[in-house]
C-alpha cells in the first residue's frame, strides 16, 4: 500500500497544524485532489475479503488429497500402459474439479452481490458545496467528516470540534463503557500525552471500528485503510487464517480414507498375486480398488451444496 501522510505527532498538534500537515481546510479538500489521493493512497478498506481471481479459484479446485490420488493412479495406469484407466480416470479428475470451480465462481459472485447490498457513508465536507455522503472506502488522509450518534467512525481521525461526543470503542480496547472526545489544544495534548500508555486513551483521537453513542462533531481523517489501527489488528488476524471447524472434519475424513487405501491396496496387490500368480493383474486389480474406495466426487458435491447456498441467499437478499 502506498505510503500515507505522516501524522505520527497529529495527536499532539493543534488542529489549524493539524490541518497545515495534511494540506487540508476546515471545510475539508477538493474534489479533484480527493481523487488524487485515494489514487495515490488507495481505498479506506481493510482489503481482506476480496474475491481471489478466477485462476486461483481454478487451481485450488483441482487441489484436494482425492485429485492427487487419482493422479497417482493414474501414472500406474500410464505405466502400465492401460489407457484406458488413464482416459477414465483423467476424466473423473477433471470433471470433478471443473464441477467444484464452476460452483465456487457461481457462489463468489453471489456473495459479492450479497456484500454489495450494504453500502456504509460517511459525511464529507467539500469546499464550496454542501456536507455531501460518500461511501467510506472513498475517504483518503485529510477528509473533514461529521460524526453524529449512530455514526460508525469511519477511518483513524483527529477531532477538530466536539460536543458531547461520546464513543464505543469496545471492538479496540475491550471497554464496554463509551469514552469521550474532545478537541484538544497542543498543550494540554502534549501534557496528556506523557500520562497515557496507547493512543487509543488519548481524547482527541477516535478510531475506524469505534461507533459514536451521542453527541456530535467534526474531525478530520488522518488515517486509512490497512494503515489504521484497526487494519494493524486485522493484518495479523488474517495473517495465518486458521481453517474452520468444517475443513477440519473434510480433511480428516479425507485422510482417514487415504490411510485406509494405503494399507488395504497393498494387502489386496499381495494377495492377489500369491494366490494368482499373475502379478501384472494384481497390480491392475489393485488400482481398481483403489479407484474404487476414492470418493472423487465428495469435494464437488460438498461444495456444490454449499455454494447452492450462498446462491438461494442472494436471490432471496
């Protein structure tokens, strides 16, 4: 992410500094130099839920321990030079992993529209024309909002004025009880700076994820997106994102399969092979019943009926 503005002493300056550090007025910045920025800056989301691309998508349906398996086997089937094992099997791998894609583009896009259904403002003040609501992936460094009761606090902000303004920062801090904000002077916020041990006690700052109880004022956005102290906390929740509960049952029954195949198909080769003689067919007869205990289709239809889902939501909103 681009650089933004540094504001690493905003907290303890002024609010005309304040202002002078961030090329801003009291009436905020203009249209054209707000697109300049959010160009240059990016958007004001934590960028974590977007949808991945479509050959991402692609790749990660062909992998499952089932696909690797039948692959294996099929090498044998090559080997061997039975290809008519290879066609069969090639065609199970490909049909169940074009299967499983198709329905996770097909439920992306719905949970996409799904998401598209919230749209979350916020109130900008532009030079020259009236307080105007804007989505808030749009705000950039240097945007005066207005904070009212009921507001989400739309991004990291400094406030300029206050009355009254009292807000929630549970989501931050853990403190269910609603703190209050104020302008300060660089004095008093340079005294106060020295008593507190984290920015978030500090009364002139409010943060994105915080939502105001009452009370109402103005401040100016000093930080966005990933560069908030809400997108520090979110990075290093999606850092190492863990797998659900549901994966975890997949997986492990997926394994359990695999396990049974690698120790079953081996004593059915032996065997085969003792009582036969033909160690050839044993090898054949082996694949087949390790075909035959590979539930191929489990990964498409498990995510089939999931994405059969999240496509009935959307058409129901």
């Amino acid at each position: 992410m681009p650089n933004q503005p540094g504001n690493s002493a905003l907290h303890i300056q002024d609010a005309e500094e304040v202002l002078l550090a961030l090329g801003s007025s009291p009436l905020g910045i203009g249209p054209e130099e707000a697109a300049e920025r959010l160009r240059r800056i990016g958007p004001n989301d934590l960028g974590d839920d977007r949808e991945l691309p479509w050959h991402s998508q692609l790749a990660r349906a062909f992998n499952t321990p089932f696909n690797y398996l039948l692959m294996a086997l099929a090498g044998v089937g090559l080997v061997t030079g039975d290809m008519a094992v290879v066609a069969i099997i090639s065609s199970m791998v490909l049909i169940s992993g074009g299967l499983r894609f198709a329905q996770e583009y097909q439920s992306g896009r719905a949970a996409a529209r799904l998401k598209g259904m919230v749209h979350t403002t916020a109130t900008v003040l532009r030079p020259g024309t009236p307080p105007a609501e804007i989505p808030i992936h749009r705000l950039v460094p240097g945007d005066v909002v207005t904070l009212a009761a009921g507001d989400l606090v739309p991004a990291d902000v400094r406030v300029l004025s206050a009355k009254d303004l009292q807000v929630n920062q549970a989501s931050l801090t853990g403190e269910s009880m609603p703190v209050e904000k104020i302008a300060l002077k660089s004095a008093d916020a340079n005294a106060l700076s020295r008593e507190i041990s984290t920015p978030l006690d500090m009364p002139c700052l409010a943060f994105m994820g915080s939502t105001v109880i009452s009370g109402s004022g103005h401040a100016i956005v000093i930080r966005t997106g990933k560069g908030t102290h809400m997108g520090s906390i979110a990075g290093g929740i999606t850092a190492r994102r863990g797998q659900t509960a549901f994966d975890r049952g997949v997986n492990a029954s997926s394994l359990l399969l695999v396990r049974f195949m690698l120790v079953m198909v081996p004593v059915i080769f032996v065997i085969n092979g003792i009582t036969k003689g033909d160690w050839f067919q044993a090898l054949l007869f082996g694949v087949s019943v390790a075909v035959g205990l590979t539930p191929e289709m489990l990964p498409m239809i498990v995510t089939a009926n999931l994405a059969r889902g999240a496509v009935a939501m959307s058409n129901r909103k």
